[in-house]
C-alpha cells in the first residue's frame, strides 16, 4: 500500500565515546520512511545523517551506542524493534541486505577488493535467498546488465580496482538490490562522480522504487539531488532535525535560517555568472563544545537571547513543522 510506513524513528540519541569525552551525534531525531516514496536527509558535514543511516542498519562503530529512543521495521508480520536486537545477532543479519540495505558512500572501501564483483554479489544471495553457486552468479550477471554495466559476463569476474568510480558504484547498487529489499538507505550514493553519472545512478534508483515499490532514504548536501528525487525532506543540523516536511513545502517555504541557507548557497541554472552565491557564514561548532540552545544561533542572522533554549518544534501545517523560535519572522522574510 502506498504511503504506509515501513520504518520509523522516534527520538534517537546515537552518542559517541572517546578520550572522556561525549559527542551528542545523533540527539533526539524523529522520522519516517514510507513504501514507494523517498525521504531525503539533508545537512553539512558532520551534521548526523550518516550515523542515523548506520543505527538504522545496526553497523554502529564500537565506540558509539543508541542511548534511547525507537527504530522500528514494520512487516505483514507486525513490528520489530531494530534498536533491541543484538548487532551481529541472527534476526538482525536476515533483515541487513535481505529487507534492508544500503549504497555506501565510497564502494572502494566499502567493497572487498580481495573477492570479485560476483562473488560479493552472489554472496548476498547465497546467504538471504538459499541460492545454488550457479544459479547465483546468473542473478549476478542479471543484477550488473540492470545496472547497465557493459559486458556483464566478463565483468562479473572482475575485482573492484578494475572498475570505473561509475561501475563500482552501480556494483554496489547492484549488490544492494539483488535480494530486492523493502527499504533502501543511499548514503550519499554519487560522491565524487561527475554529473553524466549522476544523473544515470539516480534514474537507476528511481527504477527501482517503481519496479518494486521500495522505500528510500537518501542522504546528501545538495539541496538540488533532493528537489529533483525526494518526496519528504528532513534538514539535519549538528544531530537535530530542524524543519521537516514535503519538498513543496519545505524548499519553497523554508522556515529555519538554515534550510533558507542552504538554499541560498545554491548557485540557480541559467542565471549566469552575475549571480550572487551566499555561502553559510561561519562553520560548524565542535561536537565536543556545543553551543547552548539552538545549535545554529552562532551563525544566525535572527539570533536574539531566547536562542540560548533549545525550540520546541512547531507545525506550520499538517506536513511541515520547523524547530526554530524566530519562524515566522524566517517565513515573513525577516519582518513581524
């Protein structure tokens, strides 16, 4: 069924350990995924996205750990509640690449560069669909020609270090698709590509979601990839998300200071050279050194001393809610 969701999160605290001291990465985030759409994370660097991609994959580093709230995966069969079940336990294996899977940000380091292609592939299918050898390095074959990579026969027995940065990604959307999972998470999927390639990944995605009606979450920085794929968005900001809602209603009536920013950093096609970028002033604060409050007010332009308590969240509408106190100055461009 449409718009019913398969994965939710309520209020997740993922925080990091080291040298005596705590990272809040992760500090209270709350979203959900649903059936044939794609919600878009986006944020700068540092900003959270890819450790909530990881807790919902249960593939935390040692030194992290879930200090509370839900990840819940629904199935025909009822809910299961990923952030109870061990990491490297049996129920969460089956669901990791089967039901769930990922496109890692960088494959050279995410695939094994002593198996070839195949054999990473066939590996997946071997061990969540009870594949014969044979019959599994067929799919594999079928799996990289859906990928449009050329002379898939050949290339299966290849090793990652013979693959263009383009292949090894399609290789590892490839992987991640082989057992048709429910839900995607693609990590910011096209780093480092060139915008030919882009382009022909994100079609590939697309396809995908419509041919088996999978859930994605995609995670970037450019604003541009979300107005062109997403369906919701969230804007993530130091471990918080800080406006949230469709893409009409959030890129076309931006209510925090940093989504409008974001959008304000974006240089605009066919405005020529002339144009005015506005980069974000400042740069992020040290995760071991918050500011108190709202984590943006040292960067903001509507920064006034009630900043200094973190806002509640506020709706806008039904779909669009914002955790800003200025924003219905932001809305009303700066007046009121």
């Amino acid at each position: 069924m449409e718009n019913e969701t398969i994965i939710s999160v309520k209020d997740l605290k993922v925080f990091f350990y080291a040298n005596q001291r705590c990272n809040k990465a992760v500090n209270g985030v709350s979203f959900q995924i649903k059936k044939g759409q794609t919600l878009g994370i986006v944020g700068e660097s540092g900003c959270g996205k890819s450790v909530t991609a990881s807790s919902i994959m249960h593939l935390l580093p040692s030194l992290s750990r879930i200090e509370s709230g839900e990840i819940s995966y629904y199935t025909p069969e009822g809910e299961i509640r990923i952030d109870r079940l061990p990491k490297n336990g049996k129920k969460m294996r089956t669901l990791r690449g089967a039901e769930i899977a990922m496109i890692f940000q960088d494959p050279m380091t995410a695939l094994n560069p002593v198996y070839s292609i195949g054999f990473q592939i066939a590996e997946n299918l071997i061990y969540h669909l009870s594949m014969k050898k044979k019959q599994s390095k067929q799919r594999s074959i079928e799996a990289l020609r859906e990928m449009g990579i050329p002379l898939p026969e050949q290339r299966v027995n290849e090793y990652p270090h013979q693959y263009s940065g383009g292949m090894r990604q399609r290789a590892m959307i490839a992987m991640a698709m082989a057992c048709h999972p429910k839900v995607l998470i693609a990590d910011e999927p096209t780093t480092a590509l060139d915008a030919t390639i882009q382009a022909q990944i994100f079609e590939l995605i697309e396809q995908l979601k419509r041919n088996y009606n999978t859930a994605v979450m995609l995670i970037t920085h450019d604003m541009g990839v979300i107005t062109e794929l997403a369906d919701d968005v969230a804007v993530m900001y130091m471990g918080n998300i800080v406006e949230s809602g469709t893409v009409e209603d959030v890129l076309r009536t931006p209510a925090h200071p940093y989504t409008q920013a974001l959008l304000s950093s974006i240089p605009v096609l066919g405005r020529g050279k002339q144009q005015e970028i506005e980069p974000i002033r400042g740069s992020t604060p040290d995760p071991y050194n918050r500011p108190e409050g709202c984590q943006f007010h040292p960067r903001c332009d509507y920064f006034s001393e009630r900043c200094l308590a973190m806002p509640s969240e506020h709706a806008i509408n039904a779909t669009h809610t914002v955790r800003c106190w200025h924003y219905e100055k932001v809305l009303n461009n700066g007046k009121g």
